[in-house]
C-alpha cells in the first residue's frame, strides 16, 4: 500500500498469492521498489515455513508429540479412579510412600515438578503421574482430590507443604492428610492447616537408631515383620464384619482356629487402643481390629468374616 500505492483489498490479495506462490499475476505492474519487497516477503515467508516445518518434525520425532498423548491418557485414567491416594513430591520419602501404596494394592497419583523426578515417573510405567505444582488448586483438582480418600504431603519444605494441606482441607473437606516435616515448629502449623498425621522422618529415624541400641533384637523382628511381603498387619473395621459376628466377643469369633491369624490389638469408637485385647472383648461396630498375619492367613480372615 505505500509502496505500490494500493488500497487494502488489492494488497491483501496480491500478499496471498504471493505467500501461496499459486503463480497468479499481481493486480499492477510493479516498481522496482515493489519487486525487492515482495522478494524480501517471499524469502521470509519460505524461512518461516521452513521452521515451522523443521519444528514439527522436531517435535515428532523427539517424542514429544508421543508423551503428550500419553499424558492425555493417564489423565483420563486418574479421571476414572475413586479412593485413591495422593502423593505430592517424588523424594526419598515420597518414594517409600508409593512403594508401601503398590505392596498393598491401593491405586495412587504422584504429583511432582521436578524434571529429574519427572523423567523417572516416565520409566515406571505403572504409576500414574501429574506433572506440576502441588500448591495449586487446578494441579490437585486434576489429580482427582474430590474423590479420593487420602494425600500425602512429602515435598521438601515445610512452607509448601503447609500450604498443600491448606488447600487441600479446602478442596476436600474430609480427606484424610498426612504430611512430612523437617522442623519441630511445623508440626503445630500443619495440623492448624488441616493435616490429620504429621510425620518428621529425621526424628523417627534417630529413634530407630537409639532403639537398635537399647532394645536390638525388639526392633529387629519389627523391622523382620514389616519388611516381609508375605506378612501383613491389618486393620479390619468391625462395622464390614458379617451380621452374625457383629456383637460377638473375639473368643466367639474364633480368629485363631479358624484362620491362623492373632488379633494383636483393639481400637474403641473412642480412640483408645488396647494392646492384646481380652477374648471376652466385643465388637463394637465403631471399634476396629488389628490383625497379624501371613497374607493368606488375613485374605482366609477377611473372607471368614465377611
């Protein structure tokens, strides 16, 4: 238009001919001036597809286009699930989270930012994963926080998980939060966030090394039972028990006899825990029972009892 002195339609047209190199002639005769600038446009038009070009196979063929889709896939599998476990941050003990999660069956998604982390998310093919912010409500939204059941908080800082929880307890009013801590003064914060469980690691592991000291062989056969596969502690809630068990003592049930399973401890409606409890005690619907096993031994009892 300014210089060939065109009005708009004739230069839109004559610029997509051009640009679509279709090979109609231009509306007027050009000026030597008008020649260079459509010279000029045809050589950035050819350079800009070009990189377009060369981007889109980039993109292809570095796997890019491939994550994606599976990206889009796992999402809609964590849209399916229901009563699943949230983890947020794939540390050391975020780890160790999913590893007891996938011993014990129970589906769970990872929420992590990190791209070490991320790209070894990638290699485990099993778990399902969610690239992003933890602290963010539409990053937890994604992960399926209005249906599931629990979440657990390992990322680094305390800060950040403070304000996982914070956003979490509002986002899901009833879901059960645990949450790691590294200082002692976090612990108080993430309860008033809304965390039910606050576990410090560093605390619980100087205490695991004392008691190696105090008490070897004790901590020993706990850290032989926990670490067997084929041994199991569970916990049963007397209110999923069979009709004709409910309000029966634990010598009626006959557990032992029938299983080869010991119950080793009891949990009243009230929150109180008792340790070996009586055979005369009763199974209250809101109590529940902890029971020690091999797992066939407490897949039997379940099957019994239910």
């Amino acid at each position: 238009m300014l210089i060939e002195g065109y009005n708009f339609t004739e230069a839109f047209y004559t610029t997509i001919i051009i640009l679509s190199t279709v090979g109609l002639g231009v509306v007027h005769q050009l000026s030597d001036a008008g020649r260079w600038f459509v010279s000029g446009l045809i050589v950035i038009s050819i350079g800009i597809f070009a990189y377009g070009i060369s981007m889109l196979t980039t993109y292809i063929m570095e796997g890019e286009l491939q994550r994606y889709l599976k990206y889009r896939k796992v999402l809609k599998m964590i849209d399916k699930l229901n009563n699943h476990v949230i983890v947020c941050g794939y540390g050391r003990n975020g780890k160790q989270a999913c590893e007891q999660l996938r011993s014990h069956n129970q589906q769970f998604v990872v929420i992590e930012s990190g791209e070490k982390a991320i790209a070894e998310l990638r290699e485990q093919e099993e778990f399902l994963f969610i690239e992003g912010d933890a602290t963010r409500d539409e990053i937890l939204l994604e992960s399926g926080i209005k249906k599931a059941k629990a979440l657990i908080a390992t990322l680094p800082n305390d800060a950040a998980n403070v304000f996982v929880v914070l956003t979490a307890r509002e986002l899901q009013p009833n879901l059960k939060i645990i949450s790691r801590a590294s200082e002692d003064s976090s612990e108080g914060k993430l309860k008033r966030a809304g965390a039910n469980n606050v576990i410090m690691p560093d605390k619980i592991g100087g205490t695991h090394m004392a008691t190696l000291v105090t008490r070897p062989d004790v901590l020993e056969f706990i850290d032989h039972i926990t670490g067997k596969i084929n041994i199991r502690l569970e916990e049963i809630h007397c209110s999923s028990l069979a009709d004709q068990y409910k309000g029966k003592t634990i010598r009626e049930l006959e557990i032992r006899n029938k299983t080869g399973a010991n119950i080793i401890g009891y949990k009243t409606g009230a929150g109180e825990y008792i340790i070996n409890p009586e055979p005369d005690t009763v199974m209250n619907p809101d109590a529940k029972l902890f029971v020690l096993g091999t797992r066939e031994q407490v897949t039997k009892l379940i099957a019994v009892l239910s």
